[in-house]
C-alpha cells in the first residue's frame, strides 16, 4: 500500500493486530504442532539466518531441523522450562553468522483454530550491547530512587519525562494523557531543542483510532526505529488453508504499524518513535511518547526500564488520584448526611434540601439548583428561571424519565438551553419520584476557555489528488470553546446516584405511611358517615315534635301566657326549627358519601334554570341582574348537580345582597380534558388566606348575625363534585365579589382571570 492509497475511514476499521508483516530490525518465526512450538508454521521472509535450511522448505519442519542450532538450542530448553507467557518475555542472546547479536523474545498466542502458537522474534543488538540490563539498572535505581522522592503530579510527571529521555537518548519525550472524548494534552515534556516543543498542546481524538488505543491498552510497549522501513511479510507454507487470518501480533515488539502512523510521523519529521502506555486501574491514561529526529533503536532491556518508569509513575499518579478522590467523596457523604437530617427533620420533607442552600450548592459545586417535586419548584442560587426550569424537567420526562442525567454540553442536547447557558450549561439530575415528574437539578454556567491545538482538529486530514493522508500541520491552532461547563467528576455523580437512592426510599416509605393515613382516614370516614346518618336519622322526629308542640301550646294557652313566656316559646320553635335545618344538611351531606350516582346526560342551562326558580322566593324584590352563559350537557348525577348549583346560586344570592344592583354571573370553558363551571357574584366576597376553609363542614368566614347559615352547603358542593372526579376552589376579594369554580370530569384546570364587579 502506498501513501497515495491511504483512506483513513478504513484505517479506522484497519486490523492493526493482524497486519501480516513486521519491521525489518528483526526476524519472526511461529511454531505450533502437539508440543507446542515443534512445527514451524509460519517466518518473516528475511528469516534466513536463523534457519538451517531455506524457508521454503523449513516451513512444517520441526523446530531442530529447521533452525540454527544454536536458536534450536535455547528454543527447545525455553519450552521445557514451563508454559510460554502471553506477553515477550526474554529467552537468550545469541550471535548468528553474518548477521551479528540478536535478542530472542518469545510469547504465545492462540490461532484463529484455537491452536496454541509460540511465537519467537529475534531483534538485533547492533550498537546496543551496552544497552543491556546489567548496564541499565544502575540508571533505572537511580531514576526510581528520583520518581520516589516526588508526590506532586506535575514533578513526578516531568521528572519522568527526563528519566526515560536520559535512558533512551530520544530527542524529545511526551507524557500525554487522554481525556473524557480521547483528545491527548501534552501535560510532559523534556527534550534538547532538535524537535519543536509540544508542551501543553491538545491533539484530537483521530490522531489515535479506537482499535489502535485498545492495542496500547493490551501491550505497553511499541517501538518504529526507522519510520522509512519498508514491511517484511510473513511467509506460510503453501499448503496452508487458503483465507486463514494473519496472526495475531498484538504482543509482538516487531508488528508493522499502519501505513497511515508511518505517514503521520513523516508529517511530524520524526525518523523514529518509541511508546510506553500508562495504565490506571487497567484503563488507558495516557502514553510516554519518544521522538527522535533520525533512525534510532532501543533495546528491549531499555524499552522494559521505560515500561518499568511508566508503572511506577502510574502507580503513583494513581494514588495521588484517588487520595483526591476519596477525601471528595468523603466531603460530599458528610454534605449528604446533612441534607437527609434536615430532611427527616421537615415536613414536607423534600423542602429540607432547600432550607439548606448552600450545602445543596456544594454537594455538586454547583451555581445553582433546582427541586421540582410534585409540580412545585423551588429554585437556589443563581438558576434559569422557574419557567425554564420546567420546560427542562419536561424534556427530562419525556427522554423516558433517566434515573440520573448528566452533561456538560447541555445546549447541544436541549437547543433551548442555548437562552440561559449562562447560568445553566452543564446539567446534573436525579429523578427522586417513581409517582410523578420529580427532579433535583444542579447547574453550572458556561466556561469559555482556549484550547492550543497540534493542528488545526477540525482538519485531521489532506485529501491531494492521489487520495487521502493524515494531516500534515502540526502548527498551534487555538479555539476558543464555548457552550460548555465545568464537567461533572465521578465522585460527584456517583454521590448523586446515592443521594437519589436515599430520597426515594423517603419518597417510598412517605407513600407507604400516607396510604396507611389513608385507609385509616376511609375506615374512619365510614364509621362517621354512619354515627352521622344514624343521628340526623334519629334526631329529624324530635325536633318536630318540638316544633309541633310548642306551636300547640301558642295556639291553646295563648291568651294565658306572659309576653316574656311568648317570647320564650318563639326562642324555642325557632332553636328548634334550626336545629332540623341542620339535621337535615346533616343527612344530606351523609347520604352524598354513601348513595351511588346515577349518572345520566344533564342540561345544565335547564338546571340552573330549575334552581333559579326555586330560589325565586329569596330574589322577591332584589335588583339582581344575571348573566347566564350557554351551559354544555354533561354526564352526571342529576341530584347532586342540582344540589351543587343551588347552594352556589343561593350563596350568590344571600352574600350579594346588599347590593345595588347584585350582578350573578354563571359561565363555563370547554377544556380538553375537563369541562370548567363557574359561579360568580359582586357580593362582600372573602379574604383568599381562609379560601381552604370555605369547604369545611361548619366552617363560615361571616358571622350568623351579618348572614344567616349553618356552614355545610360548600361541604356538600365539594362532596358532590369529588364524586364526579371532579375539584373545587374558590377566588375572592374582600368588598369584590368571589368565584367559586368547580369542573367536571376531570382535574388539573387553570382558574379563569377575578374580574371586578364594581366597575
């Protein structure tokens, strides 16, 4: 393949393991049979010298007739020793005729049978005699001896850097650790001014497709002596089955790297390069990147004390890491502990989240939050506003209710967002409802910062005329990035998800108490509606007899009693008569709870009509103007709405009539999902602090001397339309007038506008 042919969207897709060749500073012979590592199968076409016979007919010999005897000799006490190790591990150091010192370096994988394949690679020692352990160690302890008297990251990082730059000789060395989108920061660097300095400079993701980081995950170590190398193929013998893959060379330290890397160190104008992987907890970090201006090679022995330096410095960064990481989480359990304290301590207890805003605000360093329970909101620090910040749980519901949501990017996710990214561009979010639309939302403003790129990263590649090739620009290139926040840290999502937990077991256990509340509340209610009905009931005869005789005895002894006894048995019929009054509300509000409806079509411009002639005796001689509107038919018990619109129009009528003239309105809105019924009137009206007190049995917000009543009417109109799945409320102003609405079938309505009655 040349540079011209280079396409990278394949190279994404490129087996990299799998390449069917090596580089030229070695030779590489694969054995397999029933002895593992007897046959040869497989050897790099420069393989010669390390044959006793040509390839071509060394291939499928056993390993002592195919190969140098002194390479026979040490292979075979190599395999009689143990199993072969899945990673190059050091056999010997042998000399071949010709060719000069040559490392043996073995490993085994398995083949695309599942044939266990022992692959032994010799790599010339030319020029690198001194580089062997025994002249190695005394610079590693002393590199170790330095990389162990540092704690701060920045000096164990640098001072890595120029450790493995004094051991290899490299030009420059990099330390370069991904981030959360697998963009590399050079956050290292040591090198004698031969090559640009590339400190602090962010290189994208592209640079290193995903197959080629997952092979840094697997084998640590990478080395290209000679970037203008040109591949050695791998030679089988012509018996094997045709379509067979290439071997695996995932472990091998002479794999042919792609063409595509081979061309992107021609554009940086490195000859050579040397990579040592950072691991933490198994995961990829970042790399120790070597460069040097011309051909250069490294000993296996060096490669493995730079290996060596790298599991030290990931060791250490790791500890700082997660010193780090357990005191913050440490610091947000105590800040969680605190929350669920005033929480238990509150009623409701979700407000106690917001009676403490600034641990609310710490517990994800954030600069504003936001409770949304049960449709109410309450908002904290610095917050889009309240109506936004309902539009935002809205598209949170409607993304399948997400247990936990997190971004730092939240315009690019929900466009509206773009309106308050100030106050709110990366979002964190818990649900902490099964029942209902309940969130707890952090948020953090906009961070506008400038990143320098190796590059411009908007253009990984050159497209010339003979195709496409890694980009060739690796001049700095600044963004500004925006629309971004700080991200959220593990510890702080983590601790989230824990505090979701909690509060939903609150959330949970707060159900299971109100559902027990209320099947009390049922059983009782029961009883009530019982010893009520069983009263009213038994009490209705006495009082007319009460009535009923005192009336007689007006009638009979008239002439015979005092004006004071007059007076006295007029006290008595009237006590008496309100008495049934109230017995016999009484026994209607019982029967409501306890009769079935009977829901048939209702006209309600025929029932009011009904009601408003049964009221007429109360309207004698009253300037009353009505406005009635067209009233819609509707599906009900015809009892209980006549009942509902009698004691509202009787209301209206009595509570408006020292007015001159009364004006009594009855209107409706057609919803939806709801039909909304309204009553209103010009009268004294009502402070709208006590309006939950109007539908109490035997609540009045007016004494009985200034308007007679008894406190149960609003009762029964409340009963009667919670029946019919229906709600009541009420608006008024003291002097203004009031509008009692109620709605049929369903709940959840906005309250049309107060109007003013006087003008």
């Amino acid at each position: 393949m040349t540079v011209g042919d280079l396409d990278l969207d394949a190279c994404s897709r490129e087996p990299i393991h799998r390449p069917g060749s090596i580089q030229p500073h070695g030779m590489l012979l694969a054995f397999s049979g029933s002895d593992a590592g007897d046959t040869l199968i497989q050897a790099s076409a420069n393989a010669a010298p390390a044959l006793s016979l040509p390839l071509v007919q060394a291939l499928g010999q056993p390993l002592e007739r195919a190969l140098h005897p002194r390479i026979a000799t040490a292979v075979r006490s190599f395999l009689a020793a143990g199993p072969v190790p899945s990673r190059p591990v050091p056999v010997a150091v042998t000399e071949l005729p010709g060719a000069g010192r040559h490392q043996l370096l073995a490993h085994a994988v398995d083949d695309a049978a599942g044939n266990r394949v022992v692959i032994l690679e010799l790599e010339r020692l030319d020029g690198l005699e001194t580089d062997l352990l025994d002249h190695v160690y005394p610079r590693m302890r002393e590199a170790l001896e330095r990389l162990d008297a540092l704690n701060a990251p920045t000096d164990l990082l640098s001072c890595a850097a120029q450790e493995v730059r004094a051991l290899t000789g490299f030009d420059r060395v990099l330390i370069y650790r991904f981030d959360a989108d697998w963009h590399g920061t050079v956050v290292a660097e040591d090198g004698n001014g031969r090559l640009p300095s590339y400190m602090d400079l962010r290189f994208p993701a592209s640079d290193i497709p995903t197959q080629a980081r997952e092979l840094y995950r697997l084998n640590r170590q990478r080395l290209i002596p000679d970037a203008g190398y040109a591949p050695v193929p791998l030679v089988a013998p012509p018996s094997a089955a045709a379509g067979t893959p290439p071997l695996d060379l995932s472990f091998s330290v002479l794999r042919s790297v792609s063409p595509v890397h081979v061309q992107y160190m021609r554009n940086m104008e490195t000859a050579s390069s040397m990579s040592v992987s950072i691991l933490l907890h198994g995961a990829l970090w970042g790399l120790v990147s070597c460069h040097h201006h011309a051909p250069k090679a490294v000993s296996y022995a060096v490669r493995s004390a730079c290996d060596l330096i790298a599991q030290i410095l990931s060791v250490r960064i790791a500890a700082v890491e997660d010193r780090r990481d357990a005191e913050h989480r440490i610091a947000l359990q105590g800040i969680q502990a605190r929350l669920l304290a005033a929480m238990a301590q509150t009623d409701p207890f979700i407000a106690g989240l917001t009676e403490h805003p600034d641990d609310l605000l710490r517990f994800a360093n954030a600069s504003g939050a936001a409770v949304v329970f049960e449709r109410r909101c309450t908002l904290v620090g610095d917050t889009p506003t309240e109506e936004q910040v309902r539009g935002l749980v809205d598209w949170l519901a409607a993304q399948g209710e997400p247990e936990q949501f997190e971004t730092d990017s939240l315009p690019a996710l929900y466009p509206p967002a773009a309106d308050f990214e100030g106050k709110a561009a990366g979002l964190l979010a818990i649900a902490v409802s099964k029942l209902h639309a309940s969130y707890v939302l952090w948020f953090r403003p906009e961070v506008v910062r400038t990143v320098r790129w190796g590059g411009d990263p908007r253009k990984p590649l050159d497209r010339d005329g003979r195709g496409l090739s890694p980009r060739a620009s690796f001049e700095t290139w600044k963004e500004t990035v925006r629309h971004r926040a700080l991200p959220w840290t593990a510890a702080e999502r983590d601790t989230a998800a824990a505090l979701r937990h909690a509060v939903i077991g609150i959330v949970l256990r707060k159900a299971e108490e109100l559902a027990a509340l209320s099947r009390e509340l049922a059983r009782s209610n029961k009883e009530l509606e019982s010893f009520s009905y069983s009263v009213s009931h038994d009490l209705r005869a006495p009082f007319r007899h009460i009535v009923g005789y005192a009336e007689l005895l007006q009638e009979l002894e008239a002439d015979r009693l005092s004006d004071t006894g007059k007076r006295y048995l007029n006290v008595i019929v009237d006590a008496a008569n309100s008495a049934g009054t109230l017995v016999d509300n009484l026994l209607h509000f019982s029967q409501m709870g306890r009769s079935e409806l009977a829901p048939v079509s209702v006209d309600m411009n025929a029932l009011v009509a009904e009601v408003r002639e049964t009221l007429a005796p109360d309207t004698a001689g009253r300037s009353i103007e009505w406005d009635i509107a067209p009233l819609p038919t509707v599906r009900g018990d015809p009892v209980m709405m006549r009942l509902v619109l009698q004691n509202l129009l009787s209301n209206a009528i009595k509570y408006s009539r020292d007015r001159e003239p009364a004006r009594i309105a009855v209107g409706c809105e057609d919803r939806p999902t709801e039909t909304l019924f309204f009553v209103r009137d010009n009268g004294v009206g009502f402070n709208q602090a006590y309006e939950k007190k109007l539908f109490g049995v035997f609540q009045r917000l007016h004494r009985n001397e200034e308007f007679e009543g008894i406190g149960i009417g609003l009762a029964n109109v409340r009963r009667a339309v919670d029946r019919h799945g229906g709600r009541t409320w009420a608006d008024g102003r003291l002097d203004k007038g009031a509008i009692f609405y109620f709605t049929l079938p369903k709940a959840g309505a906005a309250k049309p506008d107060l109007r003013d009655f006087d003008e």
